[in-house]
C-alpha cells in the first residue's frame, strides 16, 4: 500500500503481541460477569493502541503529553544547559553587581564605561531571552496537570473515573493528531480477541478526529483501515463499522500452506521431503508467521540431530510442537497425551490377539470337519444319512418324490432327490406286502432330517459336513498359518499399523485421550511414531557404543545397511533394536542372524520374523551371504527349511549370478522335504543342473528327489550314464523330440542329432520294452508333437497298421499323423472294419480297381471315404489293371451314379470307361453336369426310359442336348416330346438343327407355348420364311402376336394370304397382328397409308388380287390403301 499510494503518511498500529484475554477471577475464585469481562478486554485493546500511537513519536514531536517516559538527555545538551544556567548567573551578577560576589579586580577591569554599558544591555537581553523560553516551558509543564488526588493531612481524597481508556484520554489522542501529520492509521489483528464493540469505539474515535477543529487538516481526513477476518462479525452488522469493506485473500491456508511451507524450507537448503508428506503435514498451518517458525526450528533441530532421521517426521515434531508447546514439552517427561497414547499399545496388542485367537479357533474347527470327513465323497456322505432312514423305515421299498418311486440307492446317487427328502417332514413310501388289487401297499410317516443328522452326528449338520468336502484343505491350512503369522507379528507391529487393524473409538482409554485432529493424523500416519525420543533430544552412548547406535538408527529408519557389519557388542545390539524393525529390509545382517540362530529358543519369534523379512523382500544374496559366511550353515539352514518360512515360488524369482548358488542351497537342505510342485516343474527343466553336479549332490540324493517327485525331465543328456539308465528305467522323463531322440540314439549306440531316422518305426527298432511301452502309452502325444518330420512318412506297414488300430489316439491324430504315408497296404492286412474305412480315408490303400471294389463290397455304397480314394487316385486307377468285365460291369455302374464325385474326375472316368452304354438305370440324383458328360460320350442311350427320366428331372437345356445328340431318333418320333417354352426356344436356337428339321418341329408346338416367347416367336418366324410349312391358323396367329419383327410378320402374312385360301374373317385376324396403320386395313371405309417398301407393296397387291381391298395406289414414297366400304 506504501508503494502504491506513497502521498499518504502511515501509522501501523499490531495487537499481535498484547496477550489474548484471560478470564480473570475474583479472590473467592468466581469468574466475573460477562459486561465486566468485555469492558475490561476493551481497556486493554484501547491502552495498547494508546501505547502505540504516544510512543512511536519522540518527546519533542509531542511535547506536552502527559504520559511521562524516561528522557534521554543527551551530554550536549546537559553541557549547553549547564553553560545556560552559568551564564544566567553571571549575568545576575553583571547587572546588579551584589556585594557578597564582588572581586575587586574584575571590577576594575570592568570600570571603564562603554564597557560596562555593553555588559549590563547583553546580559539584560540574554536574562530575558532565558526567561522567555523559561516560561514556556512551565506553561507547558502546568498547562497539562490534571487534579486526580488530593492529601489532607492523614486523610486522602481520589478523584477516579470508570471510563474506557479511549474516552479517558482523549485530549492525548487529539493532541497526537493534531501535532503529527498521519492520516492512514492501520490496525492488524484486531480480530484475535473477538470483541465487536472495540470496532464501534474506534469508528466513533475516527468520526471524532475528522469533526473535531482541533486536528486542523484541510483538505484531509483521518482514515482507519482494519485488517480483520470475517468471521468476527456474525451476520450483516459489520457493515455499520466501516464505511467500505474490502476482499483481502488469505496468504496462507490448508490449500496452500504446502507450497509457502517447501518454499521456506527450500530457502534454507532442504528439498529432501516429497510433497505428498509436505501436504499432510502442512494441512494444519494457517499462520505465516507460525509456518515462518517452523522453518527456522526445523533447521536448528535438523543441523543439530535430524541429519539421519526422516525429514518427514521431524518437520511433523517441530508443527506439533509450535501448535502444542506444552505438550511437546511433556514428552520430556513421558507425559502428556502422546506419550500416554504409546502406552495403549498392548491393550490394542491384546484386543488384535482376541480377534485372531476367535479366527484361529473357527478356521481350525473348519479344519478339523475336513479332516473328519476327508474320507468322504459327496455321495458317500449322502448315503451315511440315508442308512439312517434305512433304520428308521425298516420296510420301506421305495419312497415316493415328486410323484414317482425312488430305491434309497437313487436317491443317495442323485443330489436333487436327496435333497427333496431332506426337505420333507412328511415321508411317504412303499412297502413289500399287497394290498387286494395286487398293488403295493404305501405308508406315510413323519421323519424331520433334523432328527436324523442328531442321530448320525450330534456335534454336526449334513451342510456343515457337505461344506467341508467342499473346502480346499490346502486353503483352509494357508489361511491357519497366515493368521498365526499375523499373530507372531502384532509385537513387530508400529503403533501406526495397530491403530489402523483396530476400530479406535472401541477403546474408552483412547477415546478418554480427546486428542486433537492434528496430532492424531500424526500418530496414525505415522509421523510421531515410537522413536519420537530421536527427533527431540540427543544421545549419549553408555553400554551400546557409537558405532553400534548408528547402525541401530540406520536399522529403525530402514536405511540400506550392509549384510556382513560388525557389531561392537551383539548382546546390546539385539535388546536395543525394536520388535517392529524385524518388518525392515535392514534388519538383515549376518552377524544378528547367527546370534538368533544360536539362541534360537530365547529368540524364536525374531529368528522367524528375520527369515520372513528376507522372504518378503527377495533378499537372496543375504542368504546366499550368510551360506558362504557363516560357519554352522547347515545349523541356520536347517532351522530356515524346517520353519517352511521359504518358499520355492519366491526362492527362484532372485535372477542373477547367485542363482545357482541358491538353487544348490535349495536342493541341499529343501529338497525332498520341503519339495513342491513348482520346484518339481523346475528341476524338469534344468536336468543339466544335476549332472553338473552330481559329484556334490551325490546320485542316491538325486535319486531320492526323483522318486519322491515323479519327475518328468524335458531335456536329458548322457553326462552320467548311470543316471540316464535309471531315468529310462523309470520313465522320467517328458516324451519331447529330444528327448526321445537321444534315448532311442542311445539305446541304438547311434549319433543322428538331425532327427533323420526319428519315427515310431524307429522307436520299435530299440527292442527295449520299458521305452516301447511308455511311447505306446502316450502315443497320441508322440504321434502330434514328437514325430513330425519328413521320416514320419516313412513307417513301415506294420507300424502304419499298429497307429491304425491303437485305441489311445483320436482319429484326429491319426488322420494328422497317417496321411501321404509313403507306404501304402491291401485292406486284407487290416483286420477292423472300421480301421479299414479310416486306412481308405487316409490313402493308406494300394490304388486299384480291385481294392475300390472289394471296399464297395464291404461298405455297400459309395461313401465319402471311397470318393475322395477315386478322386485322390484317379490317375493311377485308370491306369490299373482290369477287372473281370461283369465285376467292372458293377464297378462301372457304382461309379457312374456317384454324384459325389468331381465333374473333372467324373470326365476322366468317363473317357475311360465310355465303352459302357447305360438304360434303364436311374440317374436322376445326378448333377446336370454329369449328364451332360454321359451325353457327350454317348453313354445315354435314346430309349423311352432315359427320355421321360431327363424330361422330368432336368433342365430343359439337358433334354435339348439329349434330344439333338440323338436328333435321327428323335425326329422320328418327334410327336411324342412334350415341349415346353423353354425346350422351344432351345431347340429353335440350337446350330446343331437344320431349318427344315426346326420345319418339322414347328407344326408341333401347342398356340400357348408361345406367350410371352419373343424369341421363339422369331425364331420360328424365321423358319416360316424360309420354309413352305402348313401350320394352323391359331398357332400362325400366336407366332404373329408374340413376334417383334415387322417385315417378317408382313412377308409371312403376305405368303399366307397367297398361298391359302382363306376367309375374310381370317385375313383380318392376320392383319389384326400388325401394328398400326397396318391393322386400319381390317376397317371398312378406311384409307391407311403406309410407307412405302416392296414388301408392302407386296402386301397391297396380293390383298387387291384376293379382293380384299378395293385398291391402292403409290405416291411420295407412301402406298395409299382403299379399302371396301361394305362387306
């Protein structure tokens, strides 16, 4: 604002060092009254703003205040006053010369007398000036005095007024304004006390000084600015204090207070604490000048002790400890709330260990039902409860659910019927005796289930029992062990995590606490933990050396220590080091693990919690440390496997060069004891690792892990020929292409590392039968993913019989494993019919007429497999020998009627055996194309069967081709086709008839056929132009109408109307056929013209020869048509 608005003089009044008020108590220890208790808040407002404005100034700025201060007078002044005062004297005595002080010489000098005129006019002059400024000084000093005490003799009268400071001194506050020259008076936490009447007193104090005439200011007025908040004032009443109210936005608050925080930190050197913990923390800090403190504090601690600890959690000390300095202190002390919150953590401790200890009990229960029961099938349990109603109804036969009858065997098999009988109260069943009718006679009895479990099992309900089946153990027994570890560890705990597994507002001695939000957020994230004693004083080592405490320091803040430090005194060390930093990575160091483990029975549970803590944190080259560390390692290592506290799943996740050195632990002191599935899936993988160390491992070792693992390796090698033999002998190992290949090469004594020779034929060539059998037991996987290259088409016919009739392989497999065999065989060599039918889908059967035929015989038609043989071999069969021609007869036959067949492969059959003609053989299923082939090699021959059976089972362009492949015949019998459109247009549009056979099929066309026909109607048009054919009147009539071609219709009516004799009705049927003007002609009385052409010229004259016009003439290129008026 100074910047801004520098023509104004400012007057900074702060109330941030007057002390908030303090209720104040009468002797009797009563509180006083509330009127009293403001007025008296408002004194002391009002004297600290008093105070301020009086004494900002200087003495001689307000020279006649009555508040009196200590005034510094100056050796200068004291001189020049002494030198005053003499010389005020002297002049005394110059200008009345008194006899008492006259020295005789100085007078004579002094005699002569212009001098002594001189002296007396200096002297009066300089009396006088003195007593001028003399009398100003105590008009000033009594001009002030005010009368507040008068003493009579022993008594004593006191004037006193019961005012507000203010009004008390006002003339003072005047005089100040008056004298001074500020006119912007700014007042700063004003709001602290939470007063509104002081405003009220000040607004009118700032009317006053304005108005009054004593502060003479023209042109200027005195202005007051406060900077309050406002929640001060609770509702629209601070509008009456001030005459304009302005935003002024926080500096600081929780939104904030993190960046101004990092920023006073980073401007004395630390960036160290990220800025989530910066915000945790920082949430609490609305104050500048407090976040200013806690800056500077925090560097003093952090130079002093703080340099190892976390930052985070000494910056949250040095908050707590500005916002509760009381309380901070009262940790020296072991006092206070926090350090009386750190005692609860064994009643927390004891309540967890409850909670745990009531899982525990339930988890074991549920364990112990499992193992009861582990011997128990669903249907096994199911029949223990009916057994019982076995007892209950001695009788009984059936019982009746759900209206039908049901034995007890049934029902203990079926889940839904057994539980429709639980479910009844009310049984009814059959019995063995007969009622009159023969019939079996029922009873109904009431039978609860309830009644029956207490029976079978008092302490346990069937769901229960079923439940249980239903467990995994394993589960059960994780979640056993897990609780019980959650257990050992609650000592280990921090108070944090505690208070997080705990429900806080349970626990009546926190709740009694009343802690505040900051330092609970604290304590429950962490930040005031149970080292607090580190963050606020210093140490001093005793028993436990300085060497020794950094390290246990470095242990507590989960520093990264090295494994193999030395400790000055192991003993201490252990005491000192806390439960929870067993849960940190630094716990871990050879020497610590050692002394545990030689002290094992005093140190079980931090023995266990160190091994844990290397398990969680994968610390494998701490194991492998103290494996090549420690003396009596197979001591530690044996108590480590024993424990189970490692497992292999996390063992093998450490990946680098001590990898094997683990695993070689692992296989020492695990292995078989500890031996699980995963480890077992490991060791398959990596068999080399044995053999290179089977001098240390020792093969009745490796043996033993094999048989207790049932290991399947999946990479062998010949290192160890003992070794080879024993897994050969006992099958361990996966069926793999390498696998295989190196058994069968080593049982062969042969070296064929590119698999050449790799097949099942091969196999059987070892002559071992353990081998043989353990390949022929897995067969399907050998068959698919072992022998897959170029030598597994080359199996001997034997072996291709064995695949073929091996019932542990999918025919799948087969089909994958069988197909383009190089080897092929007769049918007579395999003895199912159904692998005969598998061997003839795979091409496994020599291609000859002779094995289609006898495959025909034995399946009785062409099947899928037989076709795809032909069309697979149809090469070689036309080039195989014959067979006896009534068998080739049949085969022919056979072949010729499969429609299955490939219209390609078809052709070559056909071409081959077209010497064979075919009638009366009913070909109907097959496809068109087919028969058109059978046509065109003539296979069909023209007989009444072949012709209805093509005419009604195929297209028309079939029986065409038919028709016209056999057109000598067929003419001959030309009347007894039955034509349809189609066939028409066909047989008008084939190349292969000649006009006058078409001549001689026209006649025979039905009028009808020809509806809608366009190109038959031209077609046949055509025909009739060229050829001088008879065709009834109606069928002409049909052509004409279903015709498009003009010239044509005129030149055929033209031949018609002269070469038959025909009746006028008739000729104008025929023009009726005619377009317009054609068709005017038919009219009586009409004079059409026409173009003119010669054919309708043509026209004109044969219908003026037959009279049927009366004439015609030509004129223009146009033909004039005269018809007759009247018939």
């Amino acid at each position: 604002m100074k910047e801004n608005y520098p023509q104004y003089n400012y007057l900074n009044i702060s109330l941030a060092t007057l002390k908030s008020y303090e209720q104040e108590t009468n002797n009797e220890g009563s509180s006083i009254d509330g009127e009293d208790e403001g007025n008296n808040l408002n004194r002391l407002i009002e004297y600290s703003i008093l105070q301020q404005l009086i004494y900002r100034e200087r003495q001689d700025v307000i020279p006649n205040s009555r508040f009196k201060r200590i005034s510094h007078i100056e050796n200068k002044k004291i001189y020049a006053i002494a030198a005053g005062v003499i010389t005020f004297i002297i002049s005394l005595i110059v200008v009345f010369e008194p006899k008492f002080v006259r020295i005789e010489w100085l007078c004579d000098i002094l005699s002569i007398a212009w001098l002594n005129i001189c002296a007396d006019i200096v002297s009066i002059i300089y009396m006088l000036v003195a007593l001028f400024y003399t009398t100003i000084f105590f008009i000033r000093y009594f001009g002030n005095s005010k009368l507040n005490k008068l003493n009579l003799k022993d008594a004593e009268i006191e004037l006193t007024e019961d005012t507000s400071i203010f009004n008390k001194h006002l003339d003072e506050i005047l005089y100040f304004f008056q004298v001074t020259d500020y006119n912007v008076i700014l007042i700063e936490d004003l709001d602290r006390f939470e007063s509104p009447d002081i405003f009220l007193k000040l607004r009118e104090l700032n009317i006053l000084l304005n108005e009054s005439k004593i502060v003479d200011r023209p042109g200027q007025c005195i202005v007051f600015i406060y900077a309050v908040k406002d929640d001060i004032f609770v509702d629209a009443e601070r509008s009456k204090f001030f005459d304009y109210i302005t935003t002024v936005i926080p500096v600081i608050n929780p939104s904030n207070s993190k960046d101004k925080l990092k920023e006073e930190l980073e401007q004395r050197g630390y960036d160290d604490i990220n800025d989530f913990h910066l915000k945790e923390i920082s949430f609490f800090i609305d104050d500048m000048r407090l976040l200013k403190n806690i800056a500077n504090e925090y560097h003093q601690y952090r130079e002093k002790i703080g340099g190892e600890l976390p930052s985070q959690n000494l910056l949250a000390m040095i908050v707590y400890k500005n916002y509760y300095p009381r309380s901070f202190s009262e940790l020296h002390r072991c006092e206070g709330k926090i350090y009386e919150c750190f005692r609860l953590k064994e009643i927390f401790i004891k309540k967890i260990i409850e909670e745990l200890n009531s899982k525990i009990d339930v988890a074991k229960k549920k364990n112990d039902r499992i193992l009861e029961n582990q011997h128990l099938k669903e249907q096994e349990l199911r029949q223990i409860y009916i057994d019982e109603y076995r007892r209950q109804l001695p009788d009984c036969i059936t019982i009746i659910i759900n209206e039908s009858n049901h034995t007890f065997d049934e029902i203990s098999s079926n889940e839904s019927l057994f539980n429709d009988l639980i479910s009844k109260e009310s049984i009814i069943y059959k019995i063995s005796r007969r009622d009159c009718y023969g019939n079996l006679m029922q009873k109904n009895v009431n039978i609860k289930f309830s009644d029956i479990q207490k029976k079978v099992d008092p302490s346990s309900d069937y769901k229960q029992r079923l439940n249980s089946l239903q467990i995994n153990f394993d589960q059960i027994k994780i979640e056993i062990e897990t609780l019980e570890h959650q257990r050992l560890d609650l000592q280990s705990l921090r108070f944090r995590e505690l208070m997080e597994k705990v429900d806080l507002e349970q626990f009546k001695e926190y709740m009694s606490l009343e802690l505040e939000a900051m330092p609970e957020f604290f304590l429950l994230r962490g930040y005031i933990d149970e080292n607090y004693y580190d963050y606020i004083s210093y140490f001093y080592g005793r028993m436990i050396s300085q060497h020794d405490w950094e390290f246990v320091l470095g242990m507590k803040l989960n520093k990264k220590l090295s494994y193999d430090f030395h400790f000055d005194n192991i003993d201490f060390v252990i005491h000192e080091i806390p439960p929870y930093v067993y849960k940190f990575k630094s716990i871990l160091n050879v020497e610590i693990l050692s002394y545990l483990s030689i002290n094992y029975e005093n140190n079980k549970s931090k023995f266990d919690a160190l091994i844990k803590k290397s398990v969680e944190e994968n610390a494998w080259d701490f194991l492998v440390k103290c494996y090549q560390s420690i003396n009596q390692v197979d001591n530690i290592f044996s108590l480590i496997f024993r424990l189970k506290n490692y497992s292999w799943e996390s063992f093998i996740k450490y990946d680098d060069e001590l990898k094997d050195i683990l695993i070689e632990i692992w296989i020492r002191y695990a292995e078989p004891a500890n031996q699980v599935m995963e480890s077992i899936k490991w060791l398959e993988l990596h068999y080399s690792f044995l053999t290179e160390r089977i001098e240390i491992l020792g093969l009745s070792h490796i043996k033993k892990i094999i048989d207790s693992g049932n290991h399947k390796f999946t990479e062998l090698n010949i290192q160890s020929n003992d070794l080879i033999e024993y897994i050969i002998a006992n099958n361990s190992y996966k069926l793999n292409i390498h696998n295989i290949t190196l058994i069968a090469n080593y049982l062969l004594n042969e070296n064929n590392p590119d698999n050449k020779k790799l097949n099942l034929t091969h196999i059987y060539n070892t002559d071992n039968k353990i081998f043989i059998e353990y390949v022929e037991e897995n067969l399907e996987l050998c068959l698919k993913d072992i022998f897959v290259f170029p030598s597994s088409k080359n199996e001997n016919e034997e072996t291709i019989v064995r695949i073929i009739e091996a019932n542990n392989v999918s025919e799948k497999v087969k089909n994958d494993y069988l197909k383009n065999q190089k080897n092929t065989l007769g049918l007579k060599a395999i003895a199912d019919d159904k692998d005969k039918t598998l061997a003839m889908k795979l091409f496994l059967i020599t291609p000859n007429w002779q094995e289609v035929y006898n495959y025909h015989q034995l399946v009785g038609e062409m099947t899928d497999e037989l076709i795809s043989f032909i069309e697979k071999f149809v090469d070689e069969l036309i080039k195989s020998p014959s067979l006896p021609e009534d068998v080739e007869q049949k085969l022919v036959v056979y072949i010729v009627t499969a429609n299955a067949l490939s219209i390609g492969v078809y052709e070559k059959l056909l071409s081959a055996l077209k010497k064979w003609k075919f009638d009366n053989i009913n070909l109907s299923k097959l496809s068109s194309e087919k028969i058109e082939k059978l046509i065109t090699y003539s296979m069909l021959k023209y007989s009444d069967y072949n012709t209805t059976m093509l005419s009604e089972n195929f297209p028309s362009k079939i029986f065409a081709k038919y028709l016209i492949h056999h057109k000598s015949m067929y003419l001959k019998e030309i009347n007894s086709i039955n034509y349809t459109q189609e066939l028409g247009i066909i047989l008008m549009n084939s190349d292969e008839l000649t006009t006058r056979e078409k001549g001689l099929i026209i006649p025979i066309f039905s009028p009808d056929i020809f509806d809608g026909a366009i190109s038959l109607a031209n077609d046949s048009l055509i025909v009739l132009q060229k050829e001088p054919i008879s065709v009834k009147h109606e069928l002409l009539i049909s052509i004409l109408e279903n015709s498009n071609m003009l010239n044509s219709k005129i030149s055929v009516i033209s031949m018609t109307i002269n070469n038959v004799d025909l009746e006028e009705k008739e000729i104008d049927e025929l023009l009726s056929t005619l377009p317009e003007p054609y068709r005017s002609i038919s009219l009586r009385g009409k004079k059409p013209l026409l173009p003119y052409s010669p054919s309708n010229e043509y026209l004109a004259e044969i219908l003026k020869r037959k009279d049927y016009i009366s004439s015609y003439s030509k004129k223009n290129n146009n033909i004039r048509i005269y018809t007759k008026k009247s018939r």
